[in-house]
C-alpha cells in the first residue's frame, strides 16, 4: 500500500495526487481526502486534466511510498455559512522538518495534532 495515489478527472486525465490527512477528520473518525494539483506528470505522459488551469500546483517528489510536497499545505473549512466551526490544517509534508512520508503539522492548525509530525496514513487500493 501506499501513502499517495494518482487521481483522474472523468476523461481519464491526470488530476493531482492524493493522500489522508490524519488531523483533518470525518464526523466518523477517518482521515480525510487532499488531492493536490502538482507540477509532476506520470511517466510517459505529456498532459494534465483541463480542470487544473489557473490551479496552483505543488511541488512533488514523484515517490507515492514516501511522498514530499512543496511548498506548505494551507486548508480552510467549515465557518460561518455552514453549521460546522471554522477548521484550519496547515502542515508541510516531507519537507521543512518532516521526512519523506510524514506530515509535520504547523502550530496555526486547529486540530488535536497542531505542533506533532506523524506519519502520513496508508491509502487502500
């Protein structure tokens, strides 16, 4: 298994990549879902889905055992036009203190893992 997966827009084109975030969590428990557009295509092809034009794009090390992006991963959710709180998760991954596969979550975040480096959870297939 592994901590990152290419995801594919509806005609089969290269969206992002995604991973689980273990700070940001469903009203069950389980991690939730990042999909990031990144400036990194699959081997052998020469094009990404159209949906990402005007997107920023990360930096990605190309490795889905243990991945590194760049720079920073900055969300927002809930707040005052839904019944859920404001959240914010803000962490590097890989990167600035995290070693490849792991997530090193930054002190505005405003989940229980705030402050701690864990490693990122595994995806199923």
């Amino acid at each position: 298994m592994s901590k990152a997966k290419i995801v594919r827009d509806s005609e089969g084109l290269f969206y992002g990549v995604k991973f689980l975030c273990p700070g940001c969590l469903y009203s069950d428990g389980r991690p939730s879902t990042h999909i990031l557009p990144v400036n990194w295509l699959p081997p052998g092809e020469t094009k990404e889905s159209p949906h990402n034009a005007g997107k920023d794009h990360w930096s990605f090390s190309g490795d889905f055992e243990r991945p590194a992006f760049g720079p920073s991963v900055n969300t927002w959710w809930g707040g005052p036009s839904t019944e859920i709180p404001l959240h914010r998760c803000h962490s590097f991954i890989g990167i600035n203190g995290a070693a490849p596969g792991q997530i090193k979550f930054l002190e505005d975040c405003t989940h229980a893992l705030a402050n701690q480096t864990v490693d990122l959870p595994e995806l199923e297939d």
